[in-house]
C-alpha cells in the first residue's frame, strides 16, 4: 500500500490528504496434489507387461504429509495393528509394520517368501507397495527399480499379495480412504489460504485518521513512522490521515477503523472442523485414541469402553485381514496375535 499523498488545493486553504493504493492479489496454492493425481484410470499393461495400479500411488504417497490428521491417523491404525501381533520366527517386527501400513495407505501389501537350499520357508521380505506391479503374467510380479532400467521380476508363487477389494478390477487393491480424498486437500487449501495470508506482510491493518490542526510536523511524522514500521511478514499495512481541521471535538480528534480483521472474510475455523469431521468418518477413527480433538465435545467419554469398541469393531477385522498371510504359509509359521483381556469377541479362549 502506498503512502498518503497531498492533493494540490488552492493557496490558503488547509492541507488536505488523499490515499493511493494498490490491489494485492494471491496466487494459486501450492498444493500437495491435485484431483488429476487422484483420478481412477483404470487398469492397463504397458510395453514391458507390466499393470499400472488405476490411481497414482505417488500420489497417495504425498497425500499422507497434506495435513496433521491423515497420515497419523493412518500411523495409528497401524500401531493398532501391530499391538497385539505376536513374535514370529520368518516375520520380523519391522516387516510386519511396514506391510500393515503399506494395506493401509495404498490397499495393497507385499511380502517376498524367502526359502533355503531346501525349499524351506526361512524369512517374509517386505516389498514396498510403492513400487510393486503385477505382470500380465499370471501369478508373476515385478519390481520397478531406478537402478536399473528393466523392472525385477519375481518367480510365480514367491510373492505375497494382500490387497483391499475393488469392485472395478481384481488387480490392485484401493485404499477405504479414497473416497475423502476432496476433504483432506480441502483442509490443506485452507491452511495454505491462512498461512500465505499472514505471510503476505500487505494487508490492510487499519485507518488512522486524525483531525487535529495544531499537530506539529515532528510529532506527525514520529506517528507516520511508528506505524510504518509495524509492517512486514506477518503484520498488516495501515494508513495515517491527519485532516488539518478546525471545529472537531476532542473525542472525534483520533479514529481507528479497522479493515483487516479477517475473521468475517472466510470460515477457516468452520472448514478445518468439517474436513476432521471428515477425516475422521473416512478412517472410522476414534478421536479419543488417535490423537485427534473435533471440539464438538467437552471431554472424550468413556476410553474403556471407547477402546474395546474400536478393538472388536475395527482392529480386529484389519488382523483378520492380516491373516491371509496365512494362506500362504504352512501350519506351523501362522502368524497370529494376542487377545487383550477385554475383547469380548472370544469368551472361550484364554485372554493373551
């Protein structure tokens, strides 16, 4: 915003001040992506023989840093996942971990069955979703690898495959999330609005207007440099006016109008509660466990029964899930995990 400028008036009269300003205008948001990278494209085989997956998984890669709910959600569904898995001797802690966060973020999770000199089943490798493809040759799958230019290819039967259900196609799985994938960059583009808007350093902050003829030029100029220099990264501009006239009363002399205030200018606060509404409903989440505040309650209730209702009604369907690995593997290599005391889901079994 540019400084006030003093209009040329006839000789005699008072001073009198006008102001020229500048309109500010924003640019688009940066966004994490944008709706093409999440378009269903369906399912095609390229030159080599190789599916692409029918959206783009570097897409749902970025999307899991859009903002501070998605992807610790996902973090903590997998932590819930991974409580009650039991120590197993050809799948480490750390691969099981990698594999369950895998389903969760891309709906699709790879292990790589590793066998001795003896046909043995000896180790499960975890193999990134991200890079995993299936070849139009049937049961064989390939890795995409940037050091080298043909993909890696696995031998039928080594790889394990668990995806989420798709109705479209039977290759690759999609992730639950999918469908409030508008909602999660909607709670971006509203953070990215606010925070290049504090950022931007012009925005109008205030009009000072004074209307007091005995001013000197000293104290004038003192006030115009005072406010001057409250601008910058994070402030807003203001102007200074002085009309250099008689007959005001002295409760009249000062005037502060404000035109900044931008709490009326957009419902941020409305579209961050209605997008973690909306988050929260996609991932089925619980508020009260996975670190996350609605603000539509005072308090969070019960968390023990909270707690055992998100076990039985969500954790274990996602272990049950897990357990195709199982199909995979003989008897006694069966992953499988604890009961905590209170499930309700099995009252003749022991609690673990």
């Amino acid at each position: 915003m540019t400084k006030p400028r003093m209009k040329n008036v006839k000789s005699g009269s008072a001073p009198q001040y006008t102001a020229m300003s500048d309109v500010y205008s924003f640019g688009d948001p940066e966004a994490c992506l944008d709706s093409r990278l999440t378009d269903y494209v369906g399912v095609f085989s390229d030159h080599n023989g190789i599916y692409a997956p029918p959206i783009n998984l570097q897409g749902l890669v970025k999307l899991l840093r859009v903002n501070a709910q998605h992807g610790p959600i996902l973090g903590f569904k997998r932590n819930m996942i991974l409580k009650w898995f039991k120590p197993n001797s050809i799948l480490s802690n750390t691969a099981f971990k990698k594999f369950a966060y895998d389903y969760l973020w891309s709906g699709n999770a790879y292990l790589q069955i590793i066998r001795n000199k003896f046909d043995q089943i000896i180790r499960l490798k975890h193999l990134p979703a991200l890079n995993m493809r299936y070849t139009t040759e049937r049961g064989v799958y390939a890795q995409l690898s940037n050091r080298t230019l043909e993909p890696i290819r696995f031998n039928i039967g080594e790889v394990i495959h668990i995806k989420e259900y798709d109705p479209a196609q039977g290759i690759y799985g999609i992730p639950e999330y999918y469908g409030g994938i508008q909602s999660a960059l909607l709670n971006e583009d509203a953070t990215l609005f606010r925070r290049r808007y504090y950022k931007n350093g012009a925005h109008m902050g205030f009009i000072f207007s004074m209307a007091d003829p005995n001013l000197s030029e000293e104290d004038e100029k003192m006030l115009k440099d005072a406010i001057s220099k409250s601008k910058g990264v994070g402030n807003f501009n203001s102007l200074f006016f002085n009309f250099k006239t008689n007959g005001v009363d002295a409760d009249k002399a000062i005037k502060i109008t404000p035109v900044g205030d931008i709490s009326t200018k957009d419902e941020f606060e409305r579209i961050k509660q209605i997008t973690l509404n909306d988050m929260l409903s996609m991932h089925r989440a619980q508020e009260a466990l996975s670190g996350q505040r609605s603000g539509e309650k005072a308090g969070f209730g019960d968390l023990d029964k909270i707690t055992r209702s998100y076990y039985n009604n969500e954790v274990v369907p996602l272990q049950q899930t897990m357990r195709d690995i199982n199909l995979y593997l003989p008897a006694h290599l069966y992953i499988d995990f604890s009961i905590p005391e209170y499930s309700d889901l099995y009252p003749n079994e022991e609690a673990a």
